[in-house]
C-alpha cells in the first residue's frame, strides 16, 4: 500500500472530474451538471461513513464517489440527447458508463501513485455502482455505501433544483416543472433501492425537505388564471 492510498489528495482529484466534465457539452451545467452531482456524491458517502459503526476502506469510498461517473465523457451525447429530452434509446448509451469510467479512473490513479490493489479497488467500485438491489451478489460494504451516495446525492435540494434545470434546458416552463414535480412528488419509494439502513434514515429527511420545498412553491401557482 502506498502513501497516497492512506491520504488521498481528493481536491486534485475533483478537479481532475470537474475539468473533464467542463469539456463535455452535456454535463458541465444544467440538469446533469455533474461538477455538482460529483460532488454532492462525495460530500453524501462522508455523511453515510460518518453514521456508520463499521470498518469502511474510507479512501477507496471517497475517491471511488468523486470518480464514479467519469465514463458519462465517454458516452455518445446524440444517442443520449435531443432537443426535447432523451433519445428513445438513451438508456442503451447511458448505461455503458459505469464501464467506460473505468480505464479512465485506472489512469489518472496510476499516474497519481496509487497502488494497484487501490486501483483495482476503486475500479470495482466504479464499474458495479449502477448494479442496483440483487443484480450483483456479495456487494462490499464500500460499494454499498456508494450506491447509496449517488442515490442520496439527488434527493433533498439537489432533487428539487433537478426538474428546472431540466426545464431550462428542454424547452419547459417553470409551472410545468412544479406540476411535474407535484405528480412526483413521493418519491419514498427510492428507498426500497438503498443498501443501509443508515442511509434510509439520511433518505427519509432529505426527502421530507424536498416535500416541504415543493408544498411551498406550489403556492405560487396556486391561481385562478390556471
Ligand atoms: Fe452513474
């Protein structure tokens, strides 16, 4: 094990993700912004780690969370988006990135220093974090964690801000964007999707903010013009 793999330099490797992502059309702003959703990833496996009683392989966790959808660079942006929203196929090109991450993350830690065994850690991490409830068996503990992070990492003011950014960039008024999300409203059923018990509970009270956010704004077209 090498130094480096005790005590990772995250900062450089956040702005190692966010400059790559700055150089993509799609993922740099608006509602897959993901020098956010990277760092919301990041900032959501330390609140799960930090309720947790067990031994966790921090490091690996963390520089897995900043790292984990490096591979969304990779991904073909015209087989992903259109003018309106999604392609029809979206999901075929999506899902390709856990695995498209992986050599990338593989590279920038091997330049960095790391030690192999972390590498290879952190590419499983990378590769599986997509693979949600059964579709992998004997899930490790930091892979767990980081499903839930990247689960938690959208819900609470990040799951409110989501639907006008896509808004904005779709062509959808900001009263649509609040009716779809008052039809979308419970979305505690995402739980079920979440590894720990631990991260049910951060979940509930992310969620039960964004109901308040929601309940508020509706407010505001609360009109007899509509
Ligand atoms: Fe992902």
């Amino acid at each position: 094990m090498n130094q480096i793999d005790k005590n990772p330099n995250y900062k450089e490797i956040y702005n190692f993700v966010r400059s790559s992502f700055e150089a993509t059309e799609h993922f740099y702003h608006g509602p897959f912004d993901e020098t956010y959703y990277s760092l919301r990833v990041y900032e959501s496996s330390k609140e799960i780690i930090s309720k947790l009683d067990q031994k966790v392989s921090v490091p690996v966790v963390l520089v897995a969370s900043i790292l984990h959808d490096i591979g969304k660079t990779k991904i073909n942006p015209c087989n992903v988006f259109s003018l309106t929203g999604k392609n029809e196929n979206a999901a075929e090109e999506w899902d390709k990135h856990p695995k498209l991450g992986v050599p990338i993350a593989q590279e920038y830690l091997r330049k960095a220093g790391y030690s192999s065994e972390f590498i290879s850690q952190v590419s499983y991490l990378i590769e599986n974090h997509d693979l949600r409830g059964d579709t992998i068996k004997n899930k490790s503990l930091e892979l767990q964690i980081l499903q839930d992070a990247d689960l938690i990492a959208d819900c609470g003011f990040a799951g409110f801000i989501r639907p006008f950014l896509y808004g904005g960039k779709f062509s959808r008024q900001i009263i649509g964007s609040i009716k779809y999300m008052q039809k979308e409203a419970n979305r505690a059923g995402q739980e079920d999707l979440l590894n720990l018990d631990v991260s049910k509970v951060i979940a509930k009270r992310k969620f039960k903010l964004e109901q308040k956010l929601i309940q508020e704004i509706s407010k505001d077209i609360n009109s007899d013009l509509l």
